[in-house]
C-alpha cells in the first residue's frame, strides 16, 4: 500500500492593516434595549422617591404651615373665629426687638456648646476605656450603658430631680458624707446651678450613644497598628492621635452634627427641671417658642421663633458640614 502523506495546509498571510483599510468586526450582540437603558437612568430615583415623598409630607409640609403662620396674628380669637389675620413680618419685628430672646439667644448657645463639647470628650473617654479593659468588663460596661440610655427622657428627669432634691437627695448626702456642708443645699436656687443640673442630665443620657459608637470605629484598627507604634516609642496621646483618632474621626464628626441638633433643641429637660427658673434663668429656645405660644396663646410670636431656630441651626450645620469637607479633602491631599 503506497505510503499517503498529507501536506499541511498554509495558513493565510496576514493582510496589513493601513489608514483607509475598513476593519471588519465579528458579530455585534443584541442591541441594547432603548427602553431598558431609559429605564436604567431613572431607577436610582424611583428607588429614592417613596422616601422623599415620605419627608415632604411629614417634615416639609409642617415646615411650611409653621413658616406661614409665623407671618399671621394667630391667637385665640383667631382660633375660635376661624380668622386668618396676615401681619407680614410684625411677629419677626417684636421678636428680634425683644431683649430678653437675645438672651436666650446666646444661652441657647452657650449650653448648645458645654453640652456638645462635655459629650464628645467624655464620651470618647468611655469608648477608649471599653477598648482597654476586659471582655467580661467590657459586655458590663456595654449593658449599663445601653440601660442608661433607653431610660426615656421624663423617667431621667425625675430621676436626677429626686438625686438633687434639697432635703432628701442623695447627691447632698454624699457630698456631705465627703466632708462637705451640702445639708439642705438647694441646686435650683440659681440659674447657674440648675444649668450644671440639666447639663449633668442631658450628657449622662448622649455619652452611651458616642462611647458605643466610637468603640464600633475603634474595632477597625488592628492590634498590630498599636504594637507598632509601641515599638517606635509612642506614647498614650500619640497613639491616639496617629492610630486610633483616624479611625475614629469620620463617625465622631457625624456624632458631633448630631449633638448640635439635639442639645440645640433640647426641651423636655428643661421643661422638666424648673419649668424654665429660677425667674426665667434657664429659659432656652425651644422653651420660649413653647411659653410664647402654649404658654401666651401667640402662635404667630411662636411660629417665627421657631423660624428663627431653624434658620440659626440650619446655618450654624452648614458651616460645619463645609468645614468637614474641608478637612476631609485637606487629609485626601496630605496622602
């Protein structure tokens, strides 16, 4: 049988590719479906719009009555005879002219900051302690903390009323106990003092939220990052400052925003406290828009209170919400 040899077959030359050349391209997929790529654009804000529909209703609707309001004469004949007396901006005039809401002004600011600043501090002293101590101590710490926490607000105040009572508290009989002359001392016999009581009440309620929150950040930071700057001769505050600060950072600032509207706008403490005394020393905004309109029957005087609440807030968050952008790109450039 003759012997069969097959020759191999030469492949092709390749064809060179010059300018002017048309390139063909294998087959195309299936073309896009027009209606799904309209529809890919606007699903995020599909998905979004319930909940903003949501907010418009519970939030910007109340924000506006309370705004219109703010610009009518609303007292209780008002209110009886169903009138709708529109004053322009009469209420803001007597509101601003009034000296004594200047006062209250700077209180409401000056508690806003001590209750904030002795919040943050404290707080993250706590979340640094719950890092450094013992599982069994720190499940202990955890616990106490959340039960201090979902005590509700008017429970805590009568607590800390019966704690500071003048005859039969008990922080008077410790400190007498001390060595102190704290006997019959009354703590709501001044402005000042009934102050570090509500200050007292408000930051033991914030802490466990930071602390807890903080040592949540804090859990991010691996052991060997501490062993590390150890070795290098680091010390407590350096170690803070280098490892567990930039982890901790970005959740403190929100913590911080937080605090500002809540001790901004702080009422049942208050309110629970001494009604606003000793002789009106302890009044707050969110108080005085509560007296002026609950108190005195004059909505439109509360209304724009609370106006003027919002618009101070609002202010004072976006200058702060501009300084964490800053900050937040200042560090982006510095890596």
């Amino acid at each position: 049988m003759p012997d069969v040899t097959t020759a191999p077959v030469p492949s092709p030359a390749p064809v060179p590719v010059t300018a002017g050349t048309p390139v063909t391209r294998g087959p195309a997929g299936p073309p896009a479906d027009p209606g799904r790529r309209r529809w890919g654009g606007w699903a995020p804000y599909a998905l979004v719009a319930p909940s903003v529909i949501v907010l418009l209703v519970l939030l910007g609707w109340p924000v506006v009555r309370d705004v219109l309001i703010s610009f009518q004469r609303l007292g209780l004949a008002e209110l009886v005879q169903r009138r709708t007396v529109w004053v322009g901006l009469a209420n803001y005039v007597d509101v601003l002219s009034d000296p004594f809401f200047w006062t209250v002004v700077v209180r409401t600011l000056v508690f806003t900051v001590v209750n904030v600043a002795l919040t943050m501090v404290l707080g993250t002293a706590v979340a640094l302690l719950l890092q450094a101590v013992s599982r069994g101590v720190r499940v202990g710490l955890s616990v106490a903390l959340v039960l201090a926490w979902a005590v509700p607000p008017i429970s805590a105040t009568v607590i800390f009323q019966w704690l500071f009572d003048t005859q039969f508290g008990i922080v008077n009989q410790v400190l007498t106990a001390l060595g102190g002359d704290f006997t019959n001392h009354s703590w709501f016999a001044s402005g000042i003092s009934t102050f570090a009581v509500i200050t007292t009440l408000v930051v033991w309620q914030a802490i466990p939220l930071v602390a807890l929150s903080l040592y949540a950040s804090t859990t991010a930071v691996g052991p060997e990052l501490y062993e590390a700057a150890a070795i290098d001769g680091a010390g407590s505050w350096r170690r803070f400052t280098a490892v567990t600060w930039p982890a901790i950072r970005s959740m403190a600032l929100v913590l911080t925003f937080l605090s500002v509207i809540w001790d901004f706008k702080v009422f049942t403490q208050v309110y629970g406290i001494r009604q606003g005394g000793p002789n009106r020393e302890t009044i707050t905004m969110a108080l005085y828009a509560y007296q002026q309109g609950i108190g005195s029957r004059q909505f439109g005087t509360a209304a724009a209170i609370s106006v003027i609440m919002m618009v101070l807030l609002t202010a004072g968050l976006a200058w702060y919400a501009r300084m964490m952008v800053r900050g937040a790109d200042t560090m982006e450039g510095a890596r």
